[in-house]
C-alpha cells in the first residue's frame, strides 16, 4: 500500500524534504522509532509507532519482518506499527534491504541509539578543558547494549548537517546523518557493523552557503598512506613493555642529566634497498642500534603526524593524532618508541602548533568557517609559508592542540615535545609589514592569547606528565621562554639556544686568519648562558636550503675541514647547555641533507669521515660519563673562565665542574700548533688527557701531551698552577685531574 502524503502530514512535517536536502540537524527526532497518531487508519482506533529509514540507494526494505513502503517521490522507507508490535520489536532493531543492482544488506539501525556524549564532556570541551577529549571525538570503536560498531563525533559548529562517509555506504553523504549535541557544535553518530580498518571521513554541509564538502577527521588517529586522505578507523591492541622506562621518567631530573639529542628524519635516515621506506618497526632496530653506539641519550624525530607532502619533512601537519601511515601503523610506532625504551633511549617528537596547511581535506575552513583559524588574514594566515594559523583564542581550538600535545605523551610514551616556531606564535607582526597585522587590545605587538596557550600547554603537560620536557624552538629575545608560569615566563623546559648557533656557525665558517676578530662570537654567549634552560642545536634547518652540509661550511682544504668540524662538535659537547645534532652531520656528510634520499651511509668506510664519527661518538661518552658536562648545565656554577682574552691566537679555555670534578677545555681555533702554551689549572697533581680531538684516531696530526701533563706551583691566568700544553692544530685538548 502506498502511504499518501494526507496520513504523513503531521508525522512529516517537511522533515522529507529536509533530510532530501540533506540539512536535517537531527534525523534522530524522525528516523527510527517513534510514537504517531494513526487512528485515522486504524479501525481500533489506537495510537501507533512509525518506523522509519532513510535509504537513498534501496529499492526495497523491511524492518524485523514488517515490510516498508516507499513514500513516493522520496528514499523514506515507512510502516505504522501498533504498540503490540513495538513491544515484540527489539530495541535496537535490524534493517535489510535492496539495492537496485539486486544485492542484500542489513544492518542495525544506528537511530535506534540514545547520545553517546555526556554534558560533563561537552561542558569541558566548550571550556577548552578537556584534556582527554581525543576519548570523545574521532572514531573509537565501542560496543553498546551489546551491538558492536564504531562511535564518531566531530565538532563543526558551522554546518548544518554532518554525515559520516566511507566506503560501507558507497560514500554517499544521505545514508548516516550525524544529530548535533544542542548548541555545542559536536555532532554524533554510533554507526553498528563498523569496524577497525573501515576507511571513513565526514561530509559537511554549510549552513549559511549551503556548499557541501568532505573533510578527513581532526581526531582521527589513524589515515591512509598518501596520496590518499581517508581516516581510518583504528583500536590499538599493543601490550606496552616500558614499565620500567617509566618509572624513571617520573623521577627525571632533566635539568641535571645528560640530554644528548640525536636529530632524526624517519624518511632519509636509511632506505631499504629497493629505495623505498623501512618500516617502523625496521627503523627501531637499525636506528637504537646506532644510537646506542654513538652515546647518544635520545632521538627527536622530525614530524610524523600525518602529512600529505614528503617534501614538507612533516611540518604541514593534516592528521594530528595519527602517526604517518608512511612507515607502518599507529601500533608499529608505538613498537619504535617501546623498542627505544627497552633499550634506554628517549624519544622527542617534532611538534607543529603554529600553523597547519590549507589543504582542503584537512583543518582549514573545517565547517565551511573559520574555524580552527581566524578569519581575518592578518591573524589567521602565515605569508611566508602559505599556512593558516591557529585560533587560540578560541577554547575549543586549544583545547584541540593541548589534547593532542598529551595524546603524543600518554598514549604514545614520547618523552617530551620540541614546539616548532615558537617566534611566530608570540609576535602579532611576525614576518609581516606595516598594515600587514593587528595589534593586541593593549595596541602592541604580543599575542597574549598564543602566550596564554603556550602557558596552558606547558602547565598540563607538567602536571600531568611528571619528567616529560617541552622544547621551545624561538629565535628571538624574548625573556623567560624556559621559566616557570608562576615567575611570568612562558613555562617551557628549555629552550634552543639560535643565538649560540648563529654565532657559533658564523665564526666556524670564517677563515682563521679572521677568526681574531671575531673572538666574542665565542665568548658572548657567557653573558646570557643561564637565563634560560638552553639547548644547543645544530639542527637540520643549518644544512638545508644551499646552506651547505657542515662539513661544506667549514673553510681550508679537507683535512682543515675535517679537523673544524671535529673541533665544532666538541665545542658543543663541552659548551654548558643540553646537545642536538642533526643526522649525518655526526660523520661529516658532504652534500646538502635531503629528504628524497638515504643518508650517505657509504662515507663511513673513507677515514676522514669515519674519523670524524668516532669523535663525535668519543664525546658523546665523554659527556654522558662525567657530571661536570651536564649537572650545572643552567648553572654558571658549572662554568669558570681560565682565559678568554687570547683572541690574537684563538684560543680558548674554561673550567667545566660539578661536585668534586673539573674539566679543563682548551680550543685552539687555528691551523697553527701552539708548543708550551701555558694554561692555569686549579689544582696541584697530574692531569690526564681524556681527549684530543687531533688524535691519530680521529685523523689529526696526533698531536698532544703524551696522555698527561703535571701541574706546575705556579699561578696563572688567575689560577693557583699552571702547566704548559701542546695545542694541536684546530682542536681540542680535556684535562681531568687524574
């Protein structure tokens, strides 16, 4: 029997062509099962149940043996049941149907299920305080009053229908409408007979242009490999085996232990041999392996949430919570970061929350507004990277990045975060001209809403992540990046000290018969080294972009080459403040680092390369195995000058100490051997040469003091005793009192 549109009117009421249209923002108030008047028909004269679906692709279906009509002109399925057969209906009943190519398909209806989300969740989410809440939004697998399926939220307070898409319902954006949770902007659905591995995204309609569109899922934390865009839905089921690593993390005092980061880009540390990608789980054991031999106590890995472009190394971040589906699955990452702990080594994620890409799968423009940016370009739009940047502003958008931010840490055990372009949150004009940006409500500069996020961010982080750091990666002066909220700084563990870098790089490159006059390139850093928790970076950003490999910096022939950048890694082991060291440069690669390719594992058979590796391995032990190298690192406590004035030699020499120890460190920065230099020393007794960077081992001249020298009672350079000192050429010399 056809069901006339005269019956259906007070049960319709538009909801038809609303739906059709595909702008209902509840299809649960008339799909399903729900109570109707139809005494009109009934010669009982008893109230009944409507029993609806909403099936664009079907030609025929039923509903637990009660047969549906079409409604003409439409794809709403109907039948008036009474309350006898209500009550005989399941509560969460099975539809089947008919497709016009002939084939079957059942499933339970998904408008048979009560909200899943619960106002505390919603409540929190709208005050930007729910730090869990990737629990709630995304796709989580779930089973409810017995029915299995998957349970999806997304907030997208701009449109006026959401749907969930995929491949199990043709990708068509009318099958599996989404109900909005009243005024919070967060539409959900639990969809039954969905499982792990089902590919998915949503389709959005605008509620004030109407424009519909498909968006992957902000939360999602699983996506395809590219160039494919889909989410993927994902339940992990890997059983951790770190319990021990952390323990002691909870107990890490960073600030006094040897942090010695080797820098690492997952895509172009090694290749497998067909050219193609290792797989996590193939990188883990080659790459601690390594790691573990040179001495180094973590790896930070360039980003790998999801990003569609090799070439951005990471950085034009499209999926947040999903680990690069390049190199395996979220369970394969978290193998490599357990593998990494089982075996002592600390894992630091790369982590993007200045700015996101504007592809138009992916976070920009989300609902058809400006949602996760700001609307207006001069806040909302970086120009040099043709990026959007983030609102935070907004407590969803924070709420958004700091979940993430703890995601990263407790579900996937990384250790601690470096906050990539810190420098362009903080200032309104940020690479921007007169009239190109908008000041603050104070009429400055400042962004005051990004330093309450990074505040925020930094404070949840602690507080909840007892030993994790947070490394702010911020090129300018601005005071107190790495103190506490509480003192008015910005809360970060430490912060990666560009000027150290700048100077640094700048002097090494000079020839040395220039170096004389630019010795304070060397000493300045001293007058700002403890205010704040430094990191020494010498990072991919120096080796990329024709800036050369740092062996290519360095000036003279290839042995002078060799021999700087031996004495350039030293410096920085022996230089107060953490390390980092971008891959390949710890054996001297020669060309410009480049994402497209393996590193040039080969070079380490030549022995000027190999040389330089064992250098850099030698002190890395160094560091790691004498406290006078890292307790005070944020101490002047744990630095002393012996001279820094001998800038007509280039020479330059400083005491490194902690509780009963001291390390004397002697550099001479030119290709000229110094004989019977003498240096002050604050101690009588012998002196034993635990390194020189010129050794044979090395490839240097071999140089040195025999593996000792005794201390004179003679004072010097505002020291006690003194002895004199072979320096060899562009090197080193450590002294422990033996």
């Amino acid at each position: 029997m056809q069901i006339s549109w005269q019956t259906l009117g007070k049960v319709l009421q538009g909801n038809i062509n609303v739906l059709a249209q595909g702008r209902h923002h509840d299809p649960f108030l008339f799909l399903g099962c729900h109570p109707v008047d139809i005494s009109e028909e009934n010669k009982h004269k008893e109230n009944g149940w409507s029993l609806s679906v909403w099936l664009p692709t079907a030609e025929k279906a039923e509903v637990e043996g009660h047969e549906l009509q079409r409604v003409e002109n439409s794809d709403l399925f109907m039948a008036f049941i009474t309350d006898k057969q209500k009550l005989a209906l399941p509560k969460h009943y099975a539809v089947k149907w008919i497709e016009a190519d002939a084939s079957e398909h059942e499933m339970v209806s998904p408008y048979t299920f009560l909200p899943q989300l619960g106002e505390l969740d919603l409540h929190l989410f709208s005050e930007g305080r729910h730090w869990q809440v990737y629990d709630v939004l995304g796709a989580h697998p779930k089973v409810i009053d017995g029915i299995s399926g998957v349970q999806f939220a997304v907030w997208a307070p701009a449109a006026e229908r959401v749907s969930v898409v995929g491949d199990f319902n043709g990708w068509h954006g009318l099958r599996h409408p989404m109900r909005v949770n009243g005024g919070s902007g967060v539409w959900e659905l639990f969809i039954p007979g969905l499982h792990a591995g089902d590919i998915y995204k949503f389709e959005i309609r605008n509620r004030q242009s109407g424009h519909c569109f498909t968006k992957t899922d902000p939360y999602a934390v699983s996506m395809e490999h590219r160039p494919k865009t889909g989410c993927v839905v994902y339940q992990s089921d890997y059983q951790w085996n770190d319990q021990a690593w952390l323990k002691q993390l909870a107990e890490f005092d960073w600030q006094k232990s040897p942090i010695n980061i080797y820098e690492v880009h997952l895509g172009s540390w090694q290749r497998a041999d067909d050219g193609g990608f290792l797989s996590y789980r193939e990188i883990a054991h080659r790459l601690v392996e390594y790691v573990q031999w040179m001495g180094y106590t973590h790896i930070e890995l360039l980003p790998i949430s999801e990003h569609p472009l090799d070439e951005s190394w990471g950085y034009q971040t499209t999926g947040y919570f999903a680990p690069t589906s390049r190199f395996g699955s979220p369970d394969d990452f978290r193998y490599f970061v357990d593998y990494c702990h089982q075996h002592n080594i600390g894992v630091f994620l790369d982590w993007v929350p200045a700015h996101f890409p504007k592809d138009e799968f992916a976070l920009g423009r989300f609902d058809g507004s400006a949602l996760y940016e700001h609307e207006d370009p001069r806040k909302g739009e970086h120009q040099d990277w043709g990026t959007y940047i983030f609102n935070f502003g907004r407590n969803e958008v924070r709420n958004f990045l700091i979940s993430n931010a703890l995601y990263w840490i407790k579900e996937l055990h990384i250790d601690g975060l470096r906050v990539d372009a810190v420098a362009s949150m903080l200032y309104l004009d940020y690479s921007r001209e007169d009239g190109q940006w908008l000041p603050n409500e104070h009429g400055g500069r400042e962004n005051l809403e990004a330093i309450d996020f990074m505040r925020n961010l930094n404070e949840q982080v602690h507080a909840q992540c007892p030993g994790a750091v947070v490394m702010a990666e911020e090129s300018t002066s601005w005071p107190m990046v790495s103190r506490p909220n509480w003192m008015g700084g910005l809360g970060f563990s430490m912060k990666w000290n560009m000027g150290w870098m700048n100077d640094t790089l700048d002097y090494f490159e000079k020839e040395p018969i220039y170096r004389p006059y630019h010795h304070n390139q060397l000493t300045f850093s001293q007058v700002y080294a403890y205010s704040e928790n430094f990191v020494l970076p010498l990072s991919h950003d120096e080796v990329v972009h024709l800036k050369g490999s740092l062996i290519a910096k360095m000036p003279g022939d290839d042995w002078q080459k060799a021999a700087n950048l031996r004495l350039l890694l030293a410096y920085q082991g022996l230089h107060p403040g953490k390390k980092l060291l971008f891959m390949g440069c710890e054996f001297a690669q020669w060309g410009e680092w480049s994402e497209a390719r393996s590193l040039d594992w080969h070079l380490c058979d030549d022995a000027l390369n190999r040389g330089v590796q064992l250098l850099a391995k030698s002190v890395n032990e160094l560091y790691k195995t004498h406290p006078a190298l890292y307790e005070r690192d944020f101490e002047s406590s744990g630095f002393e000058w012996i001279d820094c004035h001998d800038y007509q030699q280039s020479i330059l020499s400083f005491i490194r100490q902690a509780d009963n120890q001291k390390l004397i460190c002697v550099f001479n920065f030119t290709p000229v051997p110094r004989e019977n230099y003498r240096i002050g020393l604050p101690q009588a007794g012998q002196y034993i040469e635990v390194l020189n960077s010129d050794s044979e081992l090395f490839g240097g001249s071999n140089k040195g003091n025999a593996g000792y020298v005794f201390s004179e009672d003679f004072a010097w350079m505002n020291q006690p005793y003194s002895a004199e000192l072979t320096l060899p050429p562009l090197s080193v010399v450590v002294l422990r009192l033996g």
